[in-house]
C-alpha cells in the first residue's frame, strides 16, 4: 500500500488508471494491520508520562489507533515525505481515513511551512474541518501543526571522514584519474522523483551552449538502488548517458560516468570531498541529506552546491544556488555559473551552508520535536476536554432522579449540519423520541437552538409538552404554552441593519456565501463557499465585526461555518440559568451539543 498507493500521491505522481479494487483493498487492509501490530505494540510498552514520537507515511494510522487505547497520552508524527496540495491528496482512495488517522495525534510537524499548510488544507477541503489556532480541531480535540527541517548528525559526518582509513587514498585515486578536468558529482536513488533525467539533460545542455566545457568537465552519477525502482527508467537513463557520451566524449574521455550501485561510505565521502560542484535535481523531495553532507565534506575546498527548489531543505540551505529542474536551461547556467564561481563567493556560500547544517543537526530537531510537544502538553493540560459519556451510570442517575432536566441542541446534535438550514427537518425517529421524553412527568424537555421560533413550531410544535428557545436564548415557549416569550423587548435592535449591510457585502463577494436574517439576529453562512476562501472571508468579516462591536451592543459568534451577530449578553447559557432558577428541585440534568454556541449551556450547568 505505501509504495502502491502512499508513496506515489505524497510525490506528485498519479495513480495509474487501471486501479484494481480487489488488489487495493487487500494492500488497504495489510496497512491497517500493521499499523495495528505497531499501535498494540507501544500499548505493550507505553508507562504514563511516556511521550510517543511516531515517524513517516509507514504509520500514519497509529495516532488514531492510540488515541482510542491510550486516550491520555501524548503522541507525536514526524512526515519526512512532502505532503501534497489537497486537490493531489484528494485522488487518494483513502483519504478520509489517512487525515483522521494523522489527527490522533497531538502534534503533526512537517519538513516544511508549505507542506503543513498543504495538510491543513486537505483537512478544511476533504473533512470540512476548521484550522484553529495553528492547528486543525477535529473530534472534539485540537491538533497542533508546525514544521521542523530534518538535520544530520555532522559531527559524526565529519569525524568518520576524518578517520576512515579509505577516504584519502581514494580521493587521491579520484583526482589523478579526473586531473585537470571539473568534477561534477550527482548521487541520487534510481527513483523517478529523484530527477536524474532532468540532470542529465541539463548537463547535456550545458555542452550544447557552453562548447568551453567540453572535455573539461565530467559528470559522476551514483544511482542507488531503490524500493521503487523502476526497469524502463533505468533504461531511459543508459540510453541518455550513451547518448551524451557518443555526441561529447572522445576515445580518451567521456563526459558522463553512470554507477547504478551502491557504493560504500568511504568511497561516498571520497567523491563528495574533490567534487568542484554537488547537483541535486529532484522534482519532489522531502528532504535531501545529500546536500548537507555534501556540505561537510567541502570544509576544506567549500565548492558550490545546486540545489533544486522541490526539495524540503531548500528553505534552509539558502545559500545554495536554486534551480528549477524542468528548465534544463536555467540548470544548464546554474553550472555554468557555478563552475566558474570566484573563491570569495564560494566561500561565502559555504560558510553559510556549513552554519546551518552545523546548527541545525539532527540532535537539535529532535529537541525541538519533542520541546515542541511538551508544549503540547502544557497547553492540553491547561484545556478540560469532555469525557466519553458513562452510558450505564447515565443511565442509573436517570432513574434515580425525581425531577430531570433534558437539553438539546437542534442543528448538528438532533439533526445532521446540512448545506441548507432549512432542509433540516426532524425524522419522525426523533419526532418519537421527543414525544416519549415528554410524556414522562419527570422529564422537562427543552429544545434550545440558534434557529428562529417559526421554524421550530413549524417541526417541532407538535410535541405536547416540548419546551422551546430560539436565536440562542432571544425567545423562550415554555411547555404547555403556545406563546413565545421576547426576551429581547427591551433591547436596542437599530445595529441588526448595519451587520446585515456588512454580511451582504462579504455575501456579493464570496460565491456560495448566504445570509439568513432573523427576528433578533444575522447570520452569515458559507458552508456552500470555497472551504479555504470561506474561512478567509469570514476572518475578514469577524475582525470587521468586531472593530464595530464597540459601539454596536452585540454578540459575535463564530459557528459551524457562519458567523451570527446577536444582542448583547443573549446565548444559551441565560436560557439555562433562567431554567434552573425557575425549578430548584431538578435532580438529574443532561445537556447536549456539539457547537461553540452551546459552550454557554455546559458553562451555565458548571455553574
């Protein structure tokens, strides 16, 4: 499944058309199984206070699986992979599954800001969840995202460098067997993302225009073997080198030198220490350590570095010259360039390239990762998330109480959140439901919704018994009566036509985008816009909002995609104490909701 399904979508390659079901179902299902095996593993082992750091698209379904386990603890997921824009993500069969899987945990830290904010737009685009503060809140809980570049353990680097018995002589070997000639060094998996075409291309390219490096310069290609090797592009890449060799090379010399190989460490370090030039050409790269310990190992000639800006570290090696590689011109002039770069900026480059990745070793991104979950920590324990509902002990207390008091959100909590509010018509399970509550004698049962009171008479009127308030908490029908209560007579209502000009405006200019207007309130909804520019355009409104809110006397209350102005110090939470004060003797009370609105409802209970 990873090489199949994973690895192709998160590096910008397509599915093949001839997907076969049986055979994708089978993968989907050995991934899950694993993942399970890894998730029952740490459980094994897990002692509270443990902080669990899991890596890579290998297991991005052990956050959830934990969650469920070890509900307590605190889990961290490190994606060394890019991650895709959401309408490349969107292909993957599994979607739905992968994102939810990820956001068990508490912490997601990506290579790269862009590749975070490509995960976060999977999320508002594929589940239709909220960014919040840095994060993405899903399932009731908060997950925070960020970015941390991967380093290398240079230390290690450069000591082994130092004291390999191997790495002097062959670099002895390498520059009698090139002398005179410029070294270009390429070292890169036989994978399609890795762009060895592309180099070679270029390098091609940069014979055809520069004719003065002709049999002056010699391109070293070590291309390892891979997991997702592939026969027919090892094949276009022999057939290139033969090709560049008979157009450029000479009996006496070729200009490309292929080894599809492994080579050992000495011999790595060797090639990197006399290379003039390093090129990295990747279309789609996580994170390339090649650049950086290419870095290393040119403390002493601090030769230059091309690097293409598809890859992850390209944010941080800065001073690295950058290349699109799919312009094999402009590639073709970076080594020109490069090639004949002067001492002095040679120097420069490398001092800048060799600060960071000295300063930013993989020491230092683990410390980070995992500081950067203790503050996870901190903020969680600082938050109070509900617990799962105790059905039998629910159920005890029920019977016990003399007296209950029933709650109920209406949108979202008694019916599902739909495109158009009005489609949002109780099922005639609910509708029995409803009727038997009331019929108890012990029960009040109230509906309390942000919905106008026209709305919930025309659906839930009906019901002998039901008690009411609509508008969050602007209007209360006690059971039993048909009158509704205004609980807003006495409220300065002229702001209602200044909020719905403003919801107007962001309505003309955000395409799906509606307002609906109530007796008491107005609401702007963009549930139907664009999930990423609906967001956008109601930050900008809320802050508009609330730069008026001074000298308006109003609510401003951020929904399920839409944003409701409503009078001053009216919510649902008054409704609740208002309740209460009027019947002391409750002895059971149950409230249910799942928006920030009903916020004010679960404060008034605690109070």
């Amino acid at each position: 499944y990873i090489y199949r399904y994973l690895w192709p979508i998160f590096h910008y390659m397509p599915l093949s058309e001839h997907q076969d079901k049986v055979l994708e179902n089978m993968a989907w299902k050995a991934y899950e199984e694993v993942n399970l095996l890894f998730a029952q593993k740490i459980v094994e082992v897990y002692k509270p206070g443990d902080l669990i750091w899991i890596q890579d698209y290998h297991l991005l379904l052990v956050p959830r699986m934990l969650r469920k386990m070890l509900p307590k603890s605190y889990i961290g997921l490190f994606l060394h992979s890019p991650f895709p824009s959401s309408e490349f993500f969107r292909c993957l069969p599994r979607r739905e599954e992968i994102l939810d899987g990820m956001l068990g945990a508490d912490l997601l830290c990506f290579q790269t800001y862009s590749y975070g904010r490509h995960f976060v737009s999977a999320c508002i685009r594929v589940m239709g969840y909220e960014s919040v503060g840095g994060g993405i809140e899903a399932n009731g809980r908060l997950t925070s995202i960020t970015h941390c570049p991967i380093g290398i353990d240079a230390d290690r680097i450069e000591s082994d460098r130092r004291r390999m018995p191997g790495v002097k002589p062959k670099m002895e070997a390498l520059k009698k067997l090139y002398e005179g000639k410029k070294i270009i060094v390429g070292r890169d998996k036989l994978d399609p993302t890795k762009g060895v075409l592309p180099k070679l291309r270029a390098f091609e390219e940069l014979l055809k225009r520069f004719p003065q490096w002709r049999n002056q310069v010699a391109l070293i290609q070590v291309t390892s073997p891979s997991p997702t090797d592939s026969p027919s592009l090892a094949t276009k890449i022999s057939e290139l080198v033969d090709h560049i060799n008979a157009t450029y090379g000479t009996l006496h010399f070729q200009p490309v030198h292929h080894y599809h190989q492994t080579i050992e460490r000495d011999e790595y370090f060797a090639l990197l220490s006399v290379a003039d030039l390093a090129v990295i050409t990747s279309v789609r790269d996580g994170m390339n350590t090649t650049s950086m310990e290419y870095t290393i190992c040119q403390k002493e000639f601090k030769n230059p570095l091309i690097l293409s800006e598809f890859t992850g570290v390209t944010g941080s090696m800065k001073a690295a010259i950058k290349v699109n590689p799919w312009d094999l011109g402009g590639v073709a002039k970076a080594i020109d360039q490069c090639l004949n770069m002067s001492e002095a900026e040679k120097k420069q480059r490398h001092a800048q390239l060799y600060s960071r990745v000295i300063s930013h070793s993989s020491a230092v991104w683990a410390s980070t990762l995992l500081l950067q979950l203790l503050d996870c920590l901190r903020s969680d324990q600082a938050m109070q998330y509900v617990k799962l509902l105790d059905e039998v002990h629910l159920m005890k207390k029920y019977n016990e109480a003399e007296k209950r008091l029933l709650l109920f959100d209406y949108d979202g909590t008694l019916t599902p959140i739909v495109k158009n509010p009005k489609d949002a018509i109780p099922p005639p399970g609910l509708i029995e439901a409803l009727n038997k509550l009331c019929s108890d004698s012990k029960n009040i049962v109230y509906i309390i919704s942000g919905r106008d009171g026209a709305f919930l008479q025309e659906h839930l009127g009906e019901i002998k018994g039901l008690g009411m308030s609509a508008e969050h908490g602007c209007y209360l029908r006690e059971p039993g009566s048909e009158e509704w209560i205004d609980l807003t007579v006495d409220f300065e209502m002229g702001w209602m036509n200044d909020v719905e000009e403003i919801f107007k405006y962001y309505e003309a200019r955000t395409l799906g985008a509606f307002v609906e207007t109530k007796t008491s309130s107005v609401t702007w909804h963009y549930r139907n816009a664009d999930p990423e520019f609906g967001l956008f355009q109601a930050k900008e409104c809320q802050a508009l909002l609330e730069s008026l809110q001074e000298r308006m006397p109003i609510d401003i209350l951020k929904g399920k995609k839409n944003i409701e102005c409503r009078p001053a110090h009216t919510n649902k939470g008054e409704i609740v104490k208002r309740l209460l004060y009027s019947t002391p003797e409750i002895g059971f009370a149950l409230c249910a909701g799942d928006d920030k609105t009903d916020e004010d409802m679960f404060r008034a209970l605690k109070q």
